[in-house]
C-alpha cells in the first residue's frame, strides 16, 4: 500500500521547527532594531556636540540652558555679527511640539548648562528608551 500525504505528527514537528525559527527571527531584529536607536541617539548626540563646539568657538560662550533655547541658537540666523551658523540642520520631525530636538525614542534632549557633571562646560544627555532619569541611568545616553 502506497503512502500518500504527511501524519499529524510530521506536520506538528514542521509547524513546531517554523515557529522556533520564527521567534529567533523577530527575536534577532528586535535587538537590532534597539542598538540602531542606541546609534542613531548617539550620531545625534555627536553632531549637537560638534554644533555647540562650532557655536561655541564663534560667539565666545556656549548657548542658553535647554534644549530649545540651544536649537534656537544652533540653527536661527543671529543679530550677532560672529554669528556664522546655522551650526546643525534638524528636520522638522526631528523636533517634538515644544521645538525640542528629540532623540530616537521621541523624547527631548537634555541640555544643561553649566553641567552638574561637567561643571566647566555643559551636560548633554538623551533618558533612552524608558524616556526616565537624570542621565545617570543604565539606559542613558550621555556626554560624560
């Protein structure tokens, strides 16, 4: 007699195989997806820095003590004639609804000045993906 098709039991094993595969799949891009966001907070970080460094070096002081005073600083033309910006262009969804520079969880930026931490310059900081703390926690991302 001829055996035509599969048992359950084969089927089960197949179903059960594609479904570990899977899970190790979504598993795989799910972390690579949160060290892109690490990354991409940290590109951005780095290019504020290298924008408040540049400002820095023309105006003779570093900008106000927020985000949106320090994106208004970086990128608005200035009365000021050692003003030779803009320092850093920031696409528009870049900016939540207050004009902050938001990180890659959507949450703003934090920028002190003078820093608690780097008491003769500024603190830069993003609260990471919980979108909590004071730059200190495990997640942050930060410039000290």
């Amino acid at each position: 007699m001829k055996r035509r098709g599969f048992t359950l039991i084969e089927l089960l094993v197949v179903i059960a195989i594609i479904s570990i595969l899977g899970g190790m799949v979504i598993s795989g891009a799910q972390q690579a997806r949160k060290r892109g966001a690490v990354t991409k907070a940290k590109a951005q970080m780095a290019s504020l820095e290298t924008a408040i460094s540049m400002y820095e070096t023309d105006m003779g002081s570093y900008p106000g003590s927020d985000n949106k005073a320090l994106v208004e600083a970086l990128t608005k033309e200035s009365e000021d004639p050692d003003w030779s910006g803009p320092y850093i262009n920031i696409k528009k969804d870049e900016l939540d609804a207050n004009g902050e520079y938001s990180d890659a969880w959507g949450n703003a930026f934090v920028y002190v000045k003078p820093g608690k931490n780097n008491a003769s310059f500024y603190d830069l900081y993003s609260k990471g993906p919980n979108g909590a703390g004071d730059g200190n926690d495990k997640d942050d991302i930060r410039n000290w």
